[in-house]
C-alpha cells in the first residue's frame, strides 16, 4: 500500500512539473513576441525619421498666400513672394473638401502656415534665367520643345545632371508651373538677380505703357540693384517702351496730318 501511495505521489509531482513547465514555456514565447514587437515598433519610428522631407523650399508665385489650416478658407496668415525661400516643416496635408494639398511652412521672421503645394519647390534652390534658354523634356538635346525661357524668369533647380538643370517653374509667356530640363549655364544664383528679376516682372505686368517706364526706372536707378547682370536688359526693355509709348496728342496730330 505503501509503494502505491509513493507511486501515486510520484505521477502526482511528474505531472505538475510538466504544467510548469508549460507555463515558463507560454511566458518566454509571450515575451519573445512582445519583444518582436517593441524591436518592429522601434524600427518603424526609425524608418519613418529617415524619411524626413523637411528642408527649405521657393515659393514660386507672387503673393502665394500662407494660412492657418491646411484650407483654402482658413484665416490668412501673411504671403509669400515669388523666389522667396521658405523652411517646409516636412507636414503635408491633403483638404478634404477641395482635395487640394498644403504643405506647413516656417517664413524667416518665425510666422508658420499652410501654403498650396504645387506652388512650392520642396529642397529647392531659387534662380534666375540669364538669357533666353531652350527648354528640354528629359536632359537630353534630343527632347528639346519648342518653348523657351525668358531672361529673368524666376524658377526653382530641384536637380541636377551634368551640365543640366531640371527645373520648376513658369515661364513669362506660360500659363503654368512646369517642370522642365535646361543648359544650367542659363541660370544665375546671385540674390542681386533674383530680386531684379522679380521687381522687373511686375513692373512690365503693369497695364500701362507709362507705369511700366516708370518702376523699370525705378529699379534701373536703386543702387542695391546696380550689381545686377540685368540691368542692360532693362534699360533696353525701357527704351523700347518709350517708343512705343506715343502721347494721345501726337497720334491725333499724325492722324490731321494725313488729311
């Protein structure tokens, strides 16, 4: 009865044992998962700061308004000028509403905002066009187009290859922002050209002939433009405008002339 009991006891232990052992089993795989998890978790956030876009970017229209939220009727904050260089926070936004996307921008004097983003050249390097240049549809001269750029049409570089410049922008007798290839020796970088060729492009979008002549002047005699490559250039286009700008009274006189 004895060896019985013993025997009993013994299948009694082997059997709790086994139970424990089960469970040590169970724990150490729950943990292993959990521990995969935290590993995966840790190596998503990593991936997803590796793939940052935030940077500076160049407005590419006049006046591009920045606002509150990423929506067309947000409160206005400020606007942008064309060329301007701008810190794109790396947040993206698309409205619902309008299906328009914004990107959230940080200007030099701390204001931030949402700005549409086709209007922007994220990682973007702000230039000017130095002379009238082919535009090209890959950086190949056989892809050329039959469009050009005009001298002081501001653009954006957003990448290189070889002797090629791809750029965004529009071109002064364009309707959109385009991205195109072009020769990269057409191109100035330095901020005295930048800002020439922006103030001599709404000078000559006045509507009248006279206003033009005038704010062309303007420029022509500012001595923080004077370094500019483009100041021949305008005093040509001035020239220009004022022969083509005749006094009322002097047509009609031409015209009783002819009677």
């Amino acid at each position: 009865m004895k060896k019985v009991f013993i025997a009993v006891i013994s299948i009694s232990l082997f059997f709790a044992s086994c139970k424990g052992d089960g469970n040590k089993t169970e724990t150490k795989t729950n943990n292993e998962v959990t521990s995969q998890e935290s590993t995966n978790n840790e190596e998503a956030n990593k991936t997803n700061a590796s793939d940052d876009s935030s940077g500076d970017a160049i407005c590419l229209l006049d006046k591009l308004s920045v606002r509150e939220q990423p929506k067309a009727k947000a409160k206005w904050v400020t606007s942008m000028s064309l060329g301007e260089k701008v810190y794109f926070t790396g947040e993206k936004h698309t409205d619902s509403v309008s299906n328009k996307e914004y990107c959230k921008v940080k200007l030099i004097d701390g204001k931030e905002g949402w700005a549409r983003s086709p209007f922007l050249a994220i990682n973007g390097k702000v230039g000017a066009m130095t002379k009238v240049a082919n535009v090209y549809k890959r950086p190949d001269l056989l892809t050329k187009t039959e469009t050009k750029y005009s001298p002081m049409d501001i653009i954006a570089v957003i990448g290189t290859q070889d002797d090629w410049a791809h750029v965004k922008g529009k071109r002064a007798d364009g309707k959109y922002i385009e991205e195109v290839w072009v020769k990269s020796n057409n191109i100035s970088d330095k901020p005295v050209d930048i800002a020439t060729a922006k103030f001599a492009s709404l000078a000559m979008a006045k509507g009248d002939m006279t206003d033009r002549i005038k704010a062309l002047e303007e420029i022509v005699n500012n001595s923080d433009f004077s370094d500019s490559s483009f100041m021949d250039i305008i005093k040509d286009k001035i020239r220009d405008y004022q022969s083509k700008n005749v006094p009322v009274d002097v047509k009609d006189a031409k015209v009783d002339d002819e009677f």
